[in-house]
C-alpha cells in the first residue's frame, strides 16, 4: 500500500465556591471560599475532562462493529498524528528558508524521512485501516493526503497515488465529516474515549466541529443514517 506512505471541565467542589482575593505581602491571591475554608486557587490544578455518554449498541453485531472499528482507529491514529507533527516542523522550518533550492532540498530530505519511518508499517495495514488513517490525516492537518502528495511531490504523482488507492476502494481526498458520516462520528467517540482514558495522546484536531452537538445528532436524537 505505497499509496499511504504519507468542556465540559469538572469543578465538583467549585460548584457553590466564592472567590476572594486577599492582599498578602503586598501580591493579591485569589482564594476559593469552600464551606468556610480558604483555599488558594493557584492549588487546584484540574485537566480538562470529557463527559462521554454511555455506550449503547443495539444488538451484537452492531457493537462488534464498533469494537474492530475501535481496534482499528488506535492503531493508526498515532499515524496521522506523527504525520500532522512532521508536517508542522517542514513548515515552521521553510518559513525560515529564502531559497527555493533550499526549500525544496529540504522537502525532498523530509519526504524520504517519513517514507522511512512509515513505510513498512503502513504496507502492513488493511483496506479500511488505510481508509480512517486518510480521513484522520485530514482531522489533525487539515488537508487531505492528496493535498499533502501533490505539495510534497507533483499533481500528477497524487493523481496515480490516488489511482491506485481506487483499486482497493480508498480515496486520498477523503475528508473527515463526523456531522455528515455516522462513522466518522464513530471514530471520533473514540478517539474522545481513549484520550481520557490516557491510551491515545491527544493532538487537537485542524478542523473544527463539536463533539457534544456530534453525539446530540447521531446519539440522543437519534437522527437516520
């Protein structure tokens, strides 16, 4: 598959929590007033936290399915991420180049850089895997692998990767929709679930949507495929 080489936050004892700044060796400090007691605010450190609905399938194919598509998710996810890093650096570092030969001296070496460091696993991975890691490449850059092929080679390469990609049913211009893709939505719930459970490192998305108003439309409202 060569064709791929390349808030809710939770205050739970702020909830009725007064603020109070006290002067204190001339440096204001504000204090949470918590039932009495003082606490300084700059001691409570909370992480952002998810609150995720509780999964419900409706019957056992329908959660096997979302199980191989979970497997399959973490395993590329970190793919894509990799591939959204490496694209930042060659950016941030051609905007310091004023030659183009430099500029593209250094797009050749990166190019060969990742097909090194990703093209064995990527010849591992199957149909469908090849396909979230497109539409996740599209979720952390912003653009989508054919974009990224034909900036980093030729229009006329990307045109023959994404050729190729046809034969097994995969698309490099691909773009990642959870509003309009159940799937998609799918993907996202897990990515969301396995951030917080600390198995995926999360890398904040390129594109913009809401996860809440995701899961009010395909979850609660239960709004057709």
């Amino acid at each position: 598959m060569n064709y791929l080489k390349y808030i809710l936050i939770i205050f739970p004892v702020m909830l009725y929590a007064q603020v109070k700044v006290i002067e204190q060796n001339s440096t204001p400090t504000e204090y949470l007033i918590i039932k009495g007691d003082s606490v300084p605010r700059t001691s409570i450190n909370l992480d952002e936290v998810m609150l995720l609905h509780k999964l419900k399938f409706d019957g056992r194919e329908d959660r096997i399915r979302y199980l191989i598509l979970r497997r399959k998710t973490i395993k590329v996810y970190p793919y894509a991420k990799m591939a959204a890093e490496r694209l930042d650096s060659m950016n941030t570092r051609l905007l310091r180049l004023t030659k183009n030969r430099d500029k593209r001296r250094y797009t050749k070496r990166i190019q060969k850089y990742i097909e090194g460091e990703f093209s064995e696993e990527l010849k591992k991975m199957s149909r469908t895997e090849g396909q979230i890691l497109v539409k996740l490449i599209h979720r952390q850059t912003g653009r989508t692998a054919f974009d990224l092929v034909k900036e980093l080679r030729n229009g006329w390469r990307a045109f023959w990767y994404n050729t190729t990609a046809s034969m097994f049913d995969i698309s490099l211009k691909r773009e990642f929709d959870p509003e309009s893709e159940k799937e998609d939505y799918l993907i996202e719930d897990i990515l969301q679930r396995n951030f917080q459970s600390g198995r995926l490192e999360r890398q904040k998305p390129a594109i913009d949507f809401d996860f809440y108003d995701l899961t009010n439309k395909w979850v609660h409202q239960k709004i057709p495929e």
